[in-house]
C-alpha cells in the first residue's frame, strides 16, 4: 500500500516537472457558488491577539439569483488589548485560502510537486473579482512561497458602486510588496507568479464599525478573456468602451 503511494507519489512529481501545463484564458481561484468552496477558507482577526474586532465567513445567497456568494463581515474595533501592552496597534480581520502544506518553505524541492503553492499565475495579466462591498477600504492579498511569513503582495479593492454587485479588474503588475501592512520600500521585487501560495481579502482601515463585503469569485484572465470582461465591466459602470485599444488603455 506504501509503495504505490510513493509511486504515485513520484509519477505525479515527473508529470508536473516535465509535461507543460495546459492553460487556459481563465482560471477560477475561488468560486463561492459552490457552498464546499468555503472549507478551502481560514478567518483570522486581531483577536488572535488579544483584540476585540470580530470575523465571520459564511455562505449566503445571491439576491435574486439562484446563486450562493460568501459573506465576508463583522465588526472592526481598534482598541488595542489591555493584557497584551506589546500590541501597539490593532483593528483588522481578513480571509485567505488553506495553505497547501503546513510547513512554510524549503529551500530545495524534489519537483514541484512538494512546493507549498498551489496556482501558477504566469499566464495571467490580471486577478477579477465578482463583489458587493460597503464604503470600507478593502486589501487584495497574495502570498507566493518564499521564507517570509509576513511578506504579502497587496492591491485595493476599489469599489465604484457600494451596495451594489460590480467587477473589479486588479492587473498582477499594480501589486506592491509590504510586510506587516506596511511598504517593503527596502526589497521590493516582483511577484513570482509561478508560486501563489494563498489569496485573500483582509480589511484594516482605522476605522470603528460593521465591514460586509460579498464575494461571488475570485479569477486570473488573460488575452480574449480579459478584453470581453474589461468591456463588459465599462458598459456596466457606463464608461466609454470605444476608444480602448490595449489592455493597458482600459487600466486609465
């Protein structure tokens, strides 16, 4: 029994090392139509530290729709923790996805099948999320497998239409690195796209109160893909789609 295990083990490990993968001009990272899809999900808040903010992840449904969505929500509080003086700051909550493995990083793989990652975003040009937000500042948050616990590569969730479903289109290149929620202005480098560990949205804004944001899925898109939502998201948001030409118009 142990010996075909490792087997397979092994054959998986020299199929994802030699054989190219197949991809595709979308590729869905989270897809909470699918009520399973929040198992895949971990909830975290300054509480962990003595804080006093709360954090809830649950299913709901889409209204007027035969749909589910995840409601992200609770309450943000920024008093810091009266029997823990070493926290300076507080008030913030988030959600990302279950590492693949539990340790953090090894500095050498066999293949790739070991590594602690679980997408390869190289393909892609830019992360779209379906949401409902409020008027709150919500954060992107991706973290590649490298040796720092506290490196994240961050972008904003703007939100043009709060209370109301939109598409947000974030290409991978706007993400900036910070450590701990501030700017690695010291080592800043790019993203290794080929090795996303986890995605996530985490809200820590400075202010007291209620968050709620819905989130229907998260994707990559590239090339055709990417143009026809780019379109489809203007003519939503009643912007111009004429006079895009690239891509890199539709960013403006």
């Amino acid at each position: 029994m142990f010996k075909n295990r490792l087997l397979s083990i092994f054959k998986d490990g020299l199929k994802s090392t030699f054989s190219p993968p197949v991809m595709k001009n979308t590729m869905t990272v989270l897809d909470f139509t699918k009520p399973y899809e929040l198992s895949q999900i971990i909830t975290r808040c300054d509480q962990e530290l003595g804080g006093y903010s709360t954090c809830f992840m649950e299913i709901d449904r889409v209204q007027n729709k035969p749909l589910t969505c995840a409601h992200f929500h609770g309450i943000l509080n920024l008093d810091t923790p009266k029997k823990n003086p070493k926290v300076l700051h507080s008030g913030w909550a988030m959600f990302r996805t279950k590492h693949k493995n539990n340790y953090q990083h090894k500095l050498f793989y066999l293949t790739d099948y070991f590594g602690n990652y679980k997408w390869d975003f190289s393909f892609y040009h830019s992360l779209v999320l379906r949401v409902k937000g409020d008027n709150r500042k919500y954060f992107l948050n991706i973290q590649t497998d490298n040796p720092s616990r506290t490196d994240l590569f961050q972008h904003r969730i703007f939100l043009n239409n709060p209370g109301k479903w939109e598409t947000v289109i974030i290409p991978l290149d706007d993400f900036v690195l910070t450590n701990r929620g501030r700017l690695a202005n010291q080592y800043q480098s790019e993203m290794e796209r080929e090795r996303i560990k986890s995605i996530g949205i985490g809200i820590t804004d400075g202010q007291y109160g209620p968050y709620s944001l819905y989130i229907e899925n998260i994707k990559v898109l590239c090339d055709s893909d990417l143009w026809e939502t780019i379109r489809n998201t203007r003519s939503e948001n009643n912007q111009p789609i004429d006079d895009v030409k690239s891509i890199e118009d539709a960013k403006s």
